[in-house]
C-alpha cells in the first residue's frame, strides 16, 4: 500500500502484512498484522518514525522512493519487527541519525550492529526540533522492553505509542472503523504483549493524561482519531478489578478429567459464574491469554502423565504464569491412574501469580460421586470468595 496522508506533511509510510500467521514463533495472528512507520515533514528537518519488519523491508523503502532527504529516524523499540529496516534506511540516507534512549542504543547496536556514530541518544522529556514541527520523547521502559520510548508531536497533538495501544490487525482503514474488531484485536494484543508489565503501563497511563492527544498512532494496527476508545479500554484492562469468571484450560486423554470439567463448569454456572473453557488440544493461545485479563480465577484441568501434568497443561501454566494476569485464586482438577505429583509440579511453574490457592480436585480413575461432591465443593469456594470480594 503507497504512503497515506494523516495530516500536512505528515504520513503513513508503513506496511500490511495480510498473510503472518505467527508472531515471535510464539503467538497466532489470525488476522494478520501492520507495520506502521511515520514520516513527519517539518520546514528544516524530515523524521521517520519507525519503519518495518525485514520481511517487509522492500514496501517501506518503496514508500519513501520520492522522498530525497530523511534526518533523523526516531526508534521508539528496538525489536525488528519496527527497526529491522533501519540498516536500508541508513544506508539510503547516509547522513540520517538514528534517534533513541540510551537503552535503545545499546540494543539496537546489538541486534542490527548499526554503528555507534549514527546515533543521537535523548533523555525523557527532551525534545528535538523539525523547524515548524517538535518531537518530544517519553521514556516508557517495560512498554514491553527495558528500552522503549513514545513519541509526542506537539504541534499535531499525535501520540506516536510503538507497540503501546497497538493491535495485530491487516486492515485498509487507515484509523478505527470497525470498533469491535479492533478491540478485541487490542485485547488479545495487550494479553499477549502488555499484560506481564501492567505494573509500569499503570504509570505511563497517567503520565500520558497530562497530554493533550488527538490522535495516537500505535505501530501495529488502525490509527484511532478517538484516543479515548483505546485510552478508557487500556484503563479497564490495568487498574480494573477481575470479573465474577473462572478461566478452565483443560486437556483429556480417556475422558476422565473431560467428564470432571463437563460437571465442574455446570457446577459453576449454576451458582451464576461464567466460565471459559479452552480444550488445549486445540485451542488459539490468544484466546486463552485474553480470556486471563479479567479472570478472577484460573482452574487448570489435567490428566496425569508420568506422575506429572500433561505436557500441554504445563505449556498453559508456563503461559499463565509469564503473563502474570490479576488472578485472584488458582486450583486443579484432573485425574490419575496409578499415582500422580501433577498439583505439586503445576503449582510450582506459576510462582508469579499472586492468588490464593484453592483445594485441589483430583480422581483415581474415572470420577465417581465423591468426586463430584468434591467439585461442587469447590464451585461454591470460588462462588463465595468471588461474592466476599466483590466480583459476583
């Protein structure tokens, strides 16, 4: 897609990526991805914001075929996903100076091996002038690495976040049309990305609401002339408290532990929680991960292998851990044949989830009645501690 006109001398130079279906070898896209990299204009000096996946190197470059002279490209985050086409971009404009933290340069230096003479590094708050146009720098460490900085244009009030706010989303519209779509896409986004760090997100949300912003412009997905659509629904996911829902990840290997997640979820909605249930022999962990950021608590269902969870279970626990969601309990439901540490072992890869666990259910076999009375048991545990803190 050509270059698209925000404002005056300011434009969209980035590239759709419709056909990525997997992030970091890690995370489903199902709706592909966006590039998104900026090129401000001012009356003395031209920045690039950003620029683009290597993979997609060749759209940028063709983007900016016309323009003759690139001052300063500013690298808000060092992962190649937004700066591994600097090395072309410097190499078209010998005398542009990348422009980022400290951090940044370090990493940048690293990963790209862009030499150090072609850096000019900038504190928080320090600004840096295109003649009619200042960019103003905002140190954001943990948006979602130790480097990364925004990027405010004072004059256009234009928010330029990074991967802050973005969403994995291919799309035509060049700003939010479709608000459904694309909160869902920043949901799963957040869960995936921001979610482990939401302590620091907390103080950059309120260091921005100083901020007169009217338009942000992330590095992945639409643009959003609202700001406040993506502002008041990053507001909920970080300092709202967790929803009257339990999160059920489960796997079955002869129909046990199915039989125990089938009444347990029943259980549960009959005492008025809502539940989602993800079957781990195929489910997108995207929707997993989104289903954690308002969760009040996580049941993990398992089967025993080898006296220890099965391996797609543990893969859950590992997730659930890193993504550190604002879980209030954990507990475990499965089932064993001749012997089983599954609780022991599950309830040692989550040390970073700060909930209270809750009494474990696990059956010899297929379950019985006294295991079903232990899972009734249990769904009124997490009914009345859901109702004594307030999320029933």
């Amino acid at each position: 897609m050509k270059a698209r006109e925000i404002k005056t001398n300011i434009h969209w130079v980035g590239a759709i990526d419709w056909d990525r279906r997997l992030f970091d070898a890690l995370i489903p896209l199902p709706d592909g991805t966006s590039y998104n990299a900026y090129l401000v204009q001012g009356s003395e000096k031209v920045a690039l914001i950003d620029t683009a996946n290597p993979s997609m190197t060749h759209v940028l470059m063709a983007n900016l075929e016309d323009v003759p002279v690139i001052d300063y490209v500013i690298a808000n985050h060092a992962e190649q996903d937004h700066s591994g086409s600097i090395p072309r971009v410097l190499a078209k404009y010998p005398k542009a100076k990348v422009v980022t933290t400290p951090k940044g340069q370090d990493l940048l230096m690293a990963l790209l091996l862009v030499p150090e003479d072609r850096f000019i590094t900038v504190n928080d708050g320090e600004t840096l002038s295109l003649g009619n146009k200042t960019l103003e720098f905002i140190h954001a460490p943990w948006v979602h690495w130790p480097e990364t900085m925004l990027t405010y244009l004072r004059e256009d009030k234009i928010l330029f976040p990074c991967d802050l706010f973005g969403s994995h989303l291919a799309t035509t519209d060049l700003y939010v049309v479709d608000e459904g779509q694309v909160y869902e896409a920043a949901k799963r986004y957040f869960a995936e990305i921001m979610m482990p760090f939401r302590t620091s997100i907390e103080k950059h949300l309120e260091k921005l609401s100083s901020y007169k912003i009217d338009i942000i412009a992330p590095s992945h997905g639409p643009m959003y002339d609202k700001p406040s659509f993506i502002l008041e629904a990053y507001r909920s996911w970080v300092f709202g408290s967790p929803k009257n829902t339990v999160v059920l990840p489960y796997i079955s290997m002869h129909g046990s532990t199915q039989k125990m997640v089938e009444y347990f979820v029943g259980a549960l909605a009959d005492r008025g929680v809502t539940v989602k249930q993800f079957n781990l022999a195929a489910t997108d962990i995207g929707k997993l991960a989104m289903a954690l950021v308002d969760a009040a608590t996580l049941v993990i269902g398992t089967p025993t292998v080898l006296v220890g969870p099965h391996p797609n279970v543990a893969y859950a626990a590992f997730l659930a851990n890193a993504l550190r969601p604002k879980l209030q309990f954990v507990s475990i439901i499965g089932s064993y044949g001749w012997g089983s540490k599954a609780v022991e072992q599950l309830a040692g890869m989550i040390p970073n989830l700060k909930a209270e666990v809750l009494a474990p259910v696990l059956s010899k076999g297929y379950p019985r009645e006294e295991d079903f009375q232990a899972l009734d048991k249990l769904a009124n545990t997490i009914t009345e501690k859901h109702k004594e803190r307030g999320f029933a």
